[in-house]
C-alpha cells in the first residue's frame, strides 16, 4: 500500500464535511477527481473505506483507522512546514550555547532575556561546556556558539569578539594586601586561592599571572557559585580573582577590597565562536549584538 499525504488529506476532509462535494470544495478539486482520488485509495486498501448512501457520509472501520492517523500525522507536517518557513525566512532555529567562560552566567542571562522576547521560536540552551570539549562539539554541530576567552585555529570556526574585561583581585576589607595599590604574583605565595572548578587552563589568574610567574598558591580552594566566593572571601577565609564586571556591584561595599593584578592591570578578551556558515544568521547576528552591548550596561551602572 502506497499512502501518500493527499489520500490522508482527502479522508480527513471528507469526514469533516460529512460528503464528497462539501469535501472536494475544501480541497479545491472537482467532485470527479475526489471520486477517483478515493477510488484508487480503496482499490489500494482492498476494503471500502466509506459506508456509501449515508448522509452524512460515514467512514467505514477501515476508514476510521486511516483517519486515526491522518489526524496524527497531518499536523505534524504543518507544524514541520512552518518550521521549514521559519528556518528559510531566519525567524526559527536553533542557539544552543556552550560556555567555557564559567563567570558569564552574570551577563549572559540578561542577554538571554532580550533575546527570548525578540527571537521566540528560537531553541535557546546553554551548556556549561565544563564536562566535554566545547570548540570541538561546536565543529560537529553538537553546539551553535560557545563563549570563549580562548580563540583557537579550528577550520570553519570564527571568533567574534564581543567586549574586554580586567580579571581583578578581591579580598577581605581589612586583609593585608587591601593596603597595595595593586597586587602581584608573589603577594598569592601564601593565600588560599577560592577559584571556579574548572582547569587552571581556564582560569585567568593563573593564564595570565601565576603560571608566567610560576608562582603556587597556598592552596586552591574550588566553589561553584560567585555569590559564595564573594562571601567566603569576605569571611576572611581565603582571596579570590573575578572579571571585573561581577564585583563592579560589590565596589561600594564596606566587606570587600578590589585590586588591580599589577601595576598596568590584566585585559582579557571574550569571544562569541560559531560556525562560519551560521554567523550570517539574523538571530545568529542579533545575539552577538546583544552579548556586545549588556557589558557596557553593566559598566554604566557600575
């Protein structure tokens, strides 16, 4: 048996206008044609489908199960339909966001606000992009874009930068190292260091200071959330390194001291990765536009 969608149009249409005229002016066919139609689909099913000189016309068991799944799969072809229209005109589709920058779940879920209410049948996700290899994922389309402050040679990938930041030094008001104007990587010898847990690869107080300066922590200390670090450093009990966008709340507060690392300060840069073929993307290009812009909200009302 050969189905195709008409015949499970045609079932449906017939049912619902209870005879073939009503039907085949629903279907823009002539009474004839729907005859035919029908004709052959029953030649096909080797039953009758319809239980004939009834009124209205009444679908035989054999139709009623062919109008079981027409009532199934008929929407679902439209609903795939206005997908397909959606993915052509760039109003659909998917961003699914891998972040190996652990700190930007602090800007990236007002952006992701903005964007819901701006691109609503986009598929928004975000992964963490701590248990596997986001770059890597983002080439085999496992991911759409991964926030990185690591750009990497990867075929088909590009990087957009999106804004730069300073990793700063935060300690308890009345610590020691609150008194330097600017804190290097010899000051960290003896301090327990409360860190993100993720790999020193990541994290740029050791990229950017204590591995050039092969300089080890007291110890390193591993916590997940930036509001418990902030409070654990607060307590006294050990020192940390954030981007300078999370403690800009924190600045006008009595418990913490903010420092620059070295005399000049660190820059960093954050970068949003997608595949080549994607970046021309509307929503794609929107997004982007959007990471761009909320730091520098957040600076203005730092």
């Amino acid at each position: 048996m050969h189905l195709e969608l008409r015949h499970l149009r045609t079932i449906k249409a017939i049912h619902d206008a209870g005879g073939l005229a009503r039907a085949a002016d629903r279907l823009n066919i002539t009474q004839s044609a729907l005859s035919h139609q029908v004709k052959g689909l029953e030649d096909q099913v080797g039953m009758e489908l319809f239980v004939r000189r009834t009124k209205p016309l009444r679908l035989s068991p054999a139709g009623l199960r062919l109008l079981r799944v027409a009532e199934r799969v008929l929407p679902e072809i439209a609903m795939l339909q206005e997908e397909f229209e959606g993915l052509k005109s760039g109003k659909s589709g998917r961003l699914h966001i891998a972040l190996e920058c652990h700190a930007c779940f602090d800007w990236l879920l007002p952006v992701l606000e903005l964007f819901r209410k701006a691109w609503p049948e986009v598929d928004v996700d975000i992964r963490p992009g701590l248990s596997f290899e986001a770059l890597p994922a983002l080439a085999r389309e496992e991911v759409d874009l991964v926030i990185s402050s690591d750009p990497e040679d990867i075929p088909g990938i590009g990087f957009a930068p999106l804004f730069d930041y300073a990793p700063v030094f935060v300690c308890a008001a009345g610590h020691p190292l609150a008194e330097k104007t600017f804190v290097e990587a010899e000051d960290f010898r003896g301090e327990t260091l409360i860190a993100y847990p993720v790999e020193r690869a990541r994290l740029d107080v050791f990229t950017g200071l204590l591995g050039p300066a092969r300089v080890e922590p007291l110890a390193v200390r591993p916590v997940e959330l930036t509001a418990v670090i902030l409070m654990l450093v607060a307590s006294g009990r050990g020192v940390t390194v954030l981007p300078d966008w999370v403690v800009r709340e924190v600045r006008a507060g009595g418990d913490l001291a903010i420092r620059p690392l070295t005399e000049r300060g660190l820059t960093r840069r954050i970068h949003a990765a997608t595949r080549e073929e994607d970046a021309a993307k509307p929503y794609m290009a929107h997004f982007i536009r959007l990471a761009r812009s909320e730091p520098v909200k957040l600076q203005r009302t730092g």
